[in-house]
C-alpha cells in the first residue's frame, strides 16, 4: 500500500497506454487525436479518484479506486 500512495498519480498515464495498445489490436485508426481522445476518457473513467475530507483532525485527502475495497487516506 505504501507504493500505492507514493505512486497513485502515475496510474492515469499508464491506462492511457495501456489502452492504446488494447485499441491498435482491436481496431486500426488513422485519427491519432480519436484514438487518443477515446483511451484518454477511458483511463480517466477507471484511474483513481483524489478529495479532500474533513476531520476533527484536520483536513485528509482520501484516495479511491474502483479495485480498492477501502478508501487510502493520506496524511496532509
């Protein structure tokens, strides 16, 4: 979990690629813009999500994912 916390910022490029490959086998296009405009709201759908919550604490961000079970709450 700890690489997780670390690291979560980078999923959304990675999907991003990874889609693209997915895309190129499944369906030959010309229009780079297209492809990449579709795997871009792809990625975004399924990357992870950053809020800010309040605590008596203090403010926390909190990290979820649709593969997560539990929300990461990190310290501000």
């Amino acid at each position: 979990m700890n690489l997780f916390k670390k690291t979560y910022w980078i999923i959304y490029p990675i999907l991003i690629v990874v889609f693209m490959f997915i895309f190129d086998q499944l369906y030959t296009m010309d229009n780079f813009l297209l492809k990449g405009s579709i795997c871009a709201v792809l990625a975004f759908i399924i990357s992870p999500r950053k809020r800010l919550i309040l605590t008596e604490a203090g403010k926390k961000k909190q990290i979820t994912w649709v593969f997560l079970k539990d929300p990461i709450v990190l310290e501000q």
